[in-house]
C-alpha cells in the first residue's frame, strides 16, 4: 500500500496529563529532601538549591563568584582533586546561578550515590576559595564577557532587562567588566558563609530513588546542625521604570541588527499566565507562528523571531527577538507590531486556535519522558510554591481558552506603546 502524502495523518488531541507525585522527606536537621523516583535507568540527578543568587548578594557579583568557587578547593581538596573524586565515578557536575537562585547539581549512576554525597557535603561545608583559582576565574569570567560584548543579540537581551527593571535590580543587573574587577574575594566568601555554607537549603533526588538512597542523603547532608533561613527583600515596583520607549546602539561594523521588544508581565501565579500562554505560542511561540510565518516565510527578513513569556520568583517578562538586516530593521519593527494589532482587533480563526492548543499539548506531554524532565517540571511547583495540581491542570487551561481570551488579553497586556524597544546594530 502507497503512503498518500497529501492527507494528513490521524491524530488525537491529548486531553489530560498527571505528573508524578514527589515524596517530601524530612532530614535529621531540617532540610527538606523532595524524591522524584522514576526511571528504568540506575541514575540520579542530586540537587543542592539555596536562597543565594543575585537577589541575595550584598557587593554585586559575590554570589556568582560564591557557587562557581566552590568545586575549586576544599580543606582538604585541590581543585584537581574534586574533579579527579567526581571522574573517577563518572560523576557530572555543575554549579548553577540565577538572580533567584544558586545550587550545586550532580548526576551520577545510583551506586556511586555513597561516594558523591560526601564531596557534595565537602563542597558545602568546606569551600576555601584559593587564590589563584579565583583570579584563574575571575580573568575566565571576563573573558567571556568580552567575546559574549561582541555579539548584538548578547548586548540586546541585556539591555532589555535593564530597560524593564533598571540597572541596580536583581532582574535588570548584569556583569560588567568593572563589576567583575571590582568584586572581591571576601565578599564572595561572606556571601557564601552566610548563603550557602549556613545555611538551610532544599534537596531535590531524582530518578532510580530507594529508601536506601534517602538514608544516605540524610547520612551526609541531614547532620549539619545551626543552619539559617535566609532572609528576602520584598519587590519595590515603585523604583521600576515605567515601561516603554525605545533605546538604539549604533555599531557601524555591524551588518546585523538585534531586536528585542519586552514587557513586564505576571508569574506563573496570575490567572491569567496560561490564557497569556497560548496568545504567546500563537503570536510567536512555536515555529509555525505568525511571527514566523509572516517575517519569515512571507518576507524573508530573518532566519528565526520568536515571543517568550519568562516566568522568574518575583515577577517576570514578556518578549520578542530576532536578528534581521540593518536595512530590514524598521520593516520587521513595523511588522511585529502589527502582528501584535491583529490579535488585538481580530479573534483567533477556530482551526489556527485549535492546531496550537494541540501543539502545546503534545509538546508538554512530550516534555516528560524522563525522570529528569519530570523533576524540572516538580521543581517548578516546589522552587514556585505553586498547587500540586498546577501542572495536571496545563492542559485542560489550555484547551478552555477561547479566541475572546486572547483578543483580551493582547489588548491588556500587549499595548503598544507599553512595550520597551532594544536595537543593537543601527537601522
């Protein structure tokens, strides 16, 4: 029998999705240990997340310096040492930074689980931050930030966050050469005494997961006793800039330009965040967008433009980017923005609707074939202090949203003159 290409294939719309329960566990000090336990595979991925990233920090840049020191010695360690420990079980590591948060993450198969949590533990509780590894990372550090200063797109997205929260917020903050120049070795050291090395922190285990494995957590990680919790400032949005307005980098060497328009938006909290989720996937979400379709396919001014809605603790971001041509840059500008009044003035056709809410659908249940998958969405609920039930409902909220939903919500939320506007290139 021939394939006939023309007809489409049969599908079926996915209509519910329940993700697996965690199991909440207790330490001996009060740590509390999340266990994920799914898998075929005899591996798992230890999570140490602490209070300690840039909304943390009291002198800017101490608390990237502060996590990423840690794997450089201990009291007992050299730098070549802990990695020497963590090879020679095939141990992978890395040590992760945001503004909310900094953690330390680990996979390796689930027998050697008794060799890596004592150098967990080491790097936690014994960090020495040696001289000459921190100006070994200071100079990697910037000159990272110096090649990463060459790239339009690098210096756009930067200067969008900038523009949404300004230059001394946690979410608007960026390195800087002089920051980096300028941070010191003790301040770092302090950040990570008191956030990290201190203080009390969540654990997450996921994958192939016992009782025998939660004992052993609990065996090296539960016995530090006198850890704090870390205190929080609140989020002044008075001191935020309003919003809106346009900002141009000339870079005359450039045949490029980088483009990104942005808004503050809502957190994964609002009742609105999954009706905002499927005007964006339509706007610009997935490669079938009208984004796409029209600055792509119809006019060829870009080879990709995507929207984005960028959920972060305390707030977060609506935004739009792409790289075009200088000469194409006022075009593109001229068609997002009208793309973003055509939702606004006309409801969603019902079949372009309905093949997104599919997409979407399939596209979270396809984001959940690991156990590791799976501990990124359970860590969402858990970091985010969100309902259990949070993502059992994604998809029914998606298939509820009706065309007059998002007709409101591009009016609401995508006013024009309200979304802030970065070149980097020139036009």
């Amino acid at each position: 029998m021939q394939l006939d290409r023309t007809i489409a294939p049969s599908y079926r719309i996915i209509r519910s999705i329940h993700l697996p329960d965690a199991e909440t566990v207790t330490l001996d000090n009060g740590i509390v240990l999340h266990v994920i336990n799914i898998g075929d595979q005899p591996v798992v991925r230890l999570e140490c997340i602490f209070d300690a990233g840039t909304w943390y920090e009291s002198q800017p840049g101490a608390s990237y310096f502060a996590i990423k020191m840690l794997p450089e010695g201990t009291l007992t360690r050299s730098s070549a040492g802990i990695s020497e420990a963590f090879d020679y079980v095939g141990a992978f590591t890395e040590m992760t930074h945001s503004a909310d948060r900094a953690g330390i993450m680990v996979y390796c198969l689930t027998r050697f689980l008794p060799e890596v949590l004592p150098l967990v533990q080491e790097l936690i509780a014994a960090a020495t931050f040696p001289e000459k590894e921190w100006e070994d990372l200071q100079n990697i550090t910037l000159q990272n930030l110096r090649v990463n200063q060459e790239k339009n797109a690098f210096l756009a997205t930067r200067q969008l966050r900038a523009s949404l929260y300004g230059t001394e917020h946690p979410y608007g903050r960026s390195q800087s050469e002089e920051q980096i120049n300028q941070v010191s070795r003790e301040a770092a050291q302090a950040h990570y005494e008191q956030h990290i090395r201190n203080s009390s922190y969540r654990i997450i285990l996921s994958g192939q997961v016992g009782q025998q494995e939660i004992q052993l957590v609990n065996q090296y990680l539960g016995q530090v006793q006198g850890l704090t919790t870390p205190s929080e400032a609140a989020l002044d949005s008075s001191v935020l800039p309003a919003g809106g307005g346009a900002s141009l980098t000339e870079k005359a060497e450039s045949l490029q330009s980088s483009i990104r328009l942005g808004k503050r938006l809502l957190t994964r909290k609002h009742p609105d965040y999954f009706k905002m989720l499927v005007t964006n996937e339509i706007l610009g979400g997935y490669f079938g967008s009208r984004l796409m379709k029209n600055i792509r396919e119809e006019k060829g001014l870009t080879y990709g433009i995507s929207s984005s809605v960028i959920t972060l603790r305390h707030d977060g971001y609506f935004t739009i980017g792409t790289d075009v041509k200088k000469e194409f840059t006022q075009q593109t500008l001229d068609e997002i923005r009208k793309e973003i009044h055509l939702l606004q003035t006309q409801p969603v056709p019902d079949d372009e609707l309905q093949n997104v809410k599919n997409f979407m659908a399939g596209e979270f249940a396809g984001s959940l074939n690991t156990a590791f998958e799976v501990a990124d969405r359970q860590k969402i609920l858990l970091l985010d202090e969100l309902p259990a039930d949070f993502f059992d409902r994604y998809i029914d909220q998606i298939h509820a949203t009706t065309a007059e939903d998002i007709q409101r919500i591009a009016n609401q939320y995508l006013q024009l003159d309200d979304l802030t506007e970065v070149v980097v290139g020139g036009k």
